[in-house]
C-alpha cells in the first residue's frame, strides 16, 4: 500500500442505492482529494479539502456528497447515481505546498459501476 | 485557472527506441511540473517532477524538460522497455493554490518487444 487507502476496491450499486467511498491516508498530508477517471477522459477533479475544509467542488451534481471528518480521512457519500457515473474513483493527498512539496499520492480507486 | 495541453494522445513505439511526450501549460505563475504513469489497473504514481527553477531532470532512462519562456514541458523516455507500456500524465501546480494540480490527458504509450 502506498500509505493512501481506498475502500471498497469495487462496487456495484443500483440507481436508488445509498452507498459511500471510504479514502483514509497515514502520511500526515494536509490536503485531500476526490478524482474521477473515465475511460478514455482525462483526469476529472471534483473536490479538494485543505485541513478538513473544503476548498474547491468542481460543479459535481448535488447526488455525489463529500465528507471529511479529519485531515487523514475523506469520504464520497453516493445516491441516486446514473450509469454515467461508472467510473474509477480515486482519492489523493499531498502535503502542504509551503512545505514545497507538491506531489500527490494516489489510492488505488475504487472501481464503481451503477447498474 | 490552469490549462495543460498533452500530446500525442497515443504513442506506440519499438523496444528500445525512445519517447517523448509534451506538454503545455497556460499559466506563468505555474511553478511545479509532476509526470505520473498509470499501469492497467492500477493507481497513477509520480515517476518525476521538475520545479520552475530547474531546466531539466534525470533519472536513469527517464528525463524531463522544462522551457518556461515557452510554457512547455516534455518527458522522455530512452531506450523503452514493454514494461514502460501505461498512460501516463502530465500536471502542473502554482504553490499559491494549497498544491492543486491540473492534469493533461493522459497519452497511452505502448512499446512492442
């Protein structure tokens, strides 16, 4: 593990489900995020939390609602979904960019598909 | 905000032969240049980076270049082996904005042995 954890690894959710993505990090990053990746689509951002609060949401529709109780863990809380919402979903972290470290460590995804 | 163009979209290239992929940036104040490669499957990891103070980079068989005055940077990879196959990502981040960093879209190198 790369020290960021996702979880689940796959889910499989109907339109009407209630479900949530779990990202948790160990690294003591200040920053978090929530990425979306489609096939064949580049990297899509949709939410960025700096020390638990959130400081960007890129016009994600109102059926993906982020959460984050601590700077070390993230979650994506999902309902109502549409099926061109399959995607892989991947949360992220970095520390703080006065510190002059800009990179980001990625968790493995979490792979959803909405039937 | 930021926008970073990436080409080609594909590369395919013979074992052993080299690759370069580029890539453009929008903003002046951009100051931090990462490159990312995502195996199938799996999650992007940062193989190289390369700050605004710093014209190129190496590392073994990959480089990275950055032109400042022309708002473009470019990774290369030499003598290419099929387990360099993935797509893989250029970014870009101004410190000023807490590390967020904008992506390009990705190019799938392939390298046939």
């Amino acid at each position: 593990e790369t020290g960021v954890t996702q979880t689940p690894r796959h889910l499989v959710m109907g339109m009407t489900n209630k479900k949530s993505l779990k990202c948790e990090q160990h690294l003591g990053h200040n920053a978090m995020y929530w990425y979306k990746q489609s096939a064949k689509k580049p990297l899509e951002l949709m939410f960025v939390y700096n020390f638990k609060e959130q400081t960007e949401n890129n016009s994600v529709p109102s059926r993906f609602s982020p959460e984050c109780p601590n700077s070390s863990h993230l979650f994506l809380h999902l309902h109502t979904l549409q099926p061109e919402d399959s995607a892989l979903y991947l949360c992220a972290s970095s520390q703080d960019p006065g510190r002059r470290n800009y990179g980001y460590t990625f968790g493995s995804g979490t792979r959803l598909t909405v039937v | 905000g930021e926008n970073v163009e990436q080409h080609p979209s594909t590369l395919s290239v013979q074992e052993g032969d080299s690759a370069v992929i580029k890539c453009t940036y929008s903003d002046s104040a951009s100051n931090y240049f990462p490159w990312y490669k995502q195996e199938l499957g799996k999650r992007p990891q940062l193989i190289i980076d390369i700050r605004s103070n710093v014209g190129e980079k190496k590392d073994q068989r990959i480089a990275v270049t950055l032109n400042k005055t022309a708002k473009h940077f470019s990774l290369h990879i030499t003598e290419t082996q099929p387990e360099d196959s993935a797509v893989y990502f250029c970014a870009a981040s101004k410190g000023s904005t807490l590390g967020r960093l904008y992506f390009g879209r990705g190019t799938q190198l392939t390298v046939w042995p």
